[in-house]
C-alpha cells in the first residue's frame, strides 16, 4: 500500500485529490479471505458447499468474482494510511474511483477529499469574562424542603369539595375546532395535574371549581406558535367529564420525619444539608457559565473556512445522541416526530447552530494545542483510561479495547488547552442578587 499522488485541488482551500495504490501481494491475501469467507454460500456442481477449489469458482463466475469484496476491505485501511502519510486531516470524501485492477499489480484508485481547514484563532490568554456569584436564599431551602415533601406525600382522593389549582384530576376530554373533532385531541381517564402549564394554556385553569361528575365545556386557544402547525392560533371547544379529584398529602417536617429519610436527627442538620447542596450546585453552574463566556470568545475569534462536511457530521452525531436519549426514556424517534409534527430535516436544522459551535471550539483548541505544543505523558494516558474505567464501571483492558490510544491523547490534549484557556482567564466576580421584581448584578 502506498501513496502514489497528493495534489491541492485548484481553487479550494480544503479540497485534496489523492492517489493510492494497494500491493499484488496484500490484494491476493484479500481475495483469498473473501473466497474463503463465502466458500459455503457459492453452489458447484460435484462439490460440497465449502468444498470447491478457488480456481474453479473463478473459472465459472469469471476472474473478478471476489476483487469487489476485496477492494471494499481493502481501500479504507489504505486510504488512512495515504492519509497520514500526506499529514492530511480528512474530514470528509467527495469521490472514489477506481483507476486500476489486476490480479498481477494489485490495484490504484483515487480520491477527492476535504480535509480540516486552515485555522487563526485570536487572544486565548487572559480572556475577561464575569462570573455570577449566587448565594443560597431562605425560599431556596423551603422549596427544597418542599420537593422533598412531595415526593414522600400520599396521594388522598378529595370528594368533598372542586377542584383547584395543585390537584391532580382524571378527565376525559374531546376537543373540536370548527365543531370537527381532531386527531389527538380525545383522551379518556387521563391524568393531570392543574398548575403544570403542559396542556394549552387556559385548559387546566377552566377545570378549576368543578366537581367530580361534571360534564363541561372549556374553550381555548393553541399558541401561535404551537409545534402542530395545523392547529396554530386556531380557536377550541373542549368537551370535559371530570372523574376523580386527587391531592397529595405532605407528612409532617419534623425529627422523625428527617430520621427517616436521611442521615441526619434534626431538622436544622437536615435544612444545613440542603443549604451546602444548593450552594454546590449554584457554584457549579457560575462555573459553567463562566466556561460558555469563554467559549464564545473562542469561537468569536476563530477564522477558518469551515467545510460543510464537518458541520453535517457533528448535526448527525447531535442527532444520534438526542434519539438515544428518547429511547433511554422509553420513545422511539420516529415516534417522538410524529407527535410533535416534526421532521428530521427541521430538527437537524434546530441542531445546526450548536454544532457550529461545537466545530469551531474544536478547531480553536486544536490551533491552541498546536501553538502552546501541549503534550501528554504516558501517566496522563493512564489516569484518563482509569478515570473513564470508574465512569464506564468496566476494567481497565476494556477501555484499551474499546477505545483508540490516539484518540484518547486528543481528548486529554483538548482538555488541557481548555484548562490553559480557564486557569488564564481574568475574572470578574458579580454578586447576584434576587429581589421579588428582578435580579441584579452587584460589582463584588
């Protein structure tokens, strides 16, 4: 295997043509493997399946009955090889032909490929970006304190009394618009809780003073901006048959209570608990913050011509994760588009700008790793393998296996410019603060 040929293609800045040859020797070990990989399937008249000698096979299907297979197997392992060997960064692949074939020369191709742009990136050191300092506030802990509550609370049936605002009501329900019923818009003994604001607006507020047993009308209007298009900004008459009324029961906050859900023995450790909670999630996400303002410096300053290739592939990975995600919560992505009248094309749209995002952040640490000549030592490698063995709850081998050592030095490498960028940032600490009308920024 070999490069035979790279040239800059005329009048792109990231277009490459490449040309590549593979040796007789590596393709006849090839073709062998095919022949021997689907010996079972071919028939032969007189042979068993599996039996027939190649040469016989190659005599009643013609010479070239395994060079497709074989050159199938064979051309992506050297076209890395051309790749590194060009020093090229391919991002993407235009065309792929086939030059030449032969049994007793092996076989070239060429290819046209796009490959990772050049990149200047400004100021990377000493960035300033403010930081929100927030402190944990009295309504922090109640309503903490309150979630937990819920969450221990025993659901009782209210006969005695409407419904209001916090119950959870059972319904059936069938809307019309234009006295047409429409798709999606019945359900029978569904559950809802009023004040959760996840049905139209209006919709959950008309079922509050009405009893169980009452047949009512309720009237709304969908958003004009609702995902159904057909049924923006149009006006609804929904038909209610209320059956059941629920509330949740909150037990008592006391010492017994605490005891019985926590470490702790009193009240007042149990709420100092949660007040340390609060405060380790505020200050992690100033710190979050504090890493997406300096992001957006990166990426403001970056300058590269971007090829297309690189911002599709990052828009299909989004789109990977954020299906895999629906099925971990019991959704399938077809289904989760179907009713939310969506289609793929305008969620990859939605996913283009992160991915913008995501490309040039790469990009403006890629060219800072080069410029700083960040390097990883062979006890980095091992501490990044054992972290991720924790994380993966697998042994060690397993991640060696799994994944590749080069690309494992890439993200270290990543990181530590992302590090380089942080633990040079000039910060500015505002304090936050809360007043029942709106929040302010204090200078510390």
């Amino acid at each position: 295997m070999g490069l035979l040929k790279c040239e800059k293609i005329e009048g792109s800045s990231n277009k490459y043509y490449l040309e590549i040859s593979v040796s007789k020797d590596d393709f006849l070990k090839e073709i062998d493997k095919v022949y021997k990989k689907n010996v079972n399937k071919i028939n032969v008249p007189g042979f068993r399946k599996g039996k027939a000698p190649k040469a016989l096979i190659e005599k009643m299907y013609g010479n070239s009955v395994f060079w497709d297979d074989a050159i199938n197997n064979l051309y992506p392992g050297a076209y890395m090889e051309a790749s590194k060997e060009a020093k090229l960064d391919v991002v993407g692949t235009e065309k792929l032909d086939i030059i030449s074939v032969d049994v007793d020369n092996g076989f070239v191709f060429k290819v046209e490929c796009i490959v990772s742009p050049e990149v200047e990136i400004g100021e990377y050191k000493e960035l300033s970006v403010t930081k929100n300092i927030r402190f944990v506030t009295d309504a922090d802990v109640e309503n903490e304190i309150q979630r937990i509550r819920q969450s221990y609370g025993r659901t009782v049936d209210i006969t005695d009394r409407p419904a209001q605002m916090g119950d959870n009501v059972v319904i059936d329900f069938e809307g019309r618009i234009d006295s047409i019923a429409f798709d999606g818009g019945k359900s029978e003994n569904s559950e809802i809780k009023l004040g959760d604001g996840k049905f139209i607006p209006g919709f959950e507020e008309q079922i509050v003073g009405h009893k169980i047993g009452e047949e009512f009308e309720i009237n709304v209007k969908f958003p004009d901006d609702y995902s159904g298009k057909e049924f923006a900004g149009k006006d609804a008459v929904f038909n209610i048959i209320l059956h059941e009324i629920k509330n949740i029961e909150l037990p008592d906050l006391d010492d017994e209570f605490v005891k019985d859900i926590s470490e702790f023995d009193s009240v007042e450790d149990f709420k100092e608990d949660i007040k340390k909670s609060i405060k380790n999630y505020k200050d992690k996400r100033s710190d979050e913050e504090v890493e997406d303002r300096l992001i957006d410096k990166l990426v403001d300053s970056l300058k590269a011509e971007i090829p297309q290739v690189m911002i599709d592939n990052k828009v299909e990975s989004i789109k990977n994760d954020f299906a895999m995600n629906m099925k971990k919560q019991g959704v399938e992505f077809d289904v989760y588009l179907k009713y939310t009248g969506q289609k793929e094309e305008d969620l990859k749209k939605m996913f283009e700008p992160e991915a913008i995002r995501s490309v040039k952040l790469k990009l403006a640490l890629e060219k800072i790793i080069e410029i700083e000549n960040i390097e990883t030592s062979p006890e980095e490698i091992e501490k990044t393998i054992k972290e991720m063995a924790e994380s993966y709850k697998v042994k060690e081998d397993t991640i060696k296996n799994v994944f590749k050592e080069e690309d494992i030095i890439k993200d270290i490498k990543l990181k530590k410019a992302m590090d380089l960028v942080k633990e040079t940032a000039k910060i500015e600490e505002v304090i936050e603060t809360e007043t029942k009308d709106r929040k302010t920024e204090e200078k510390k």
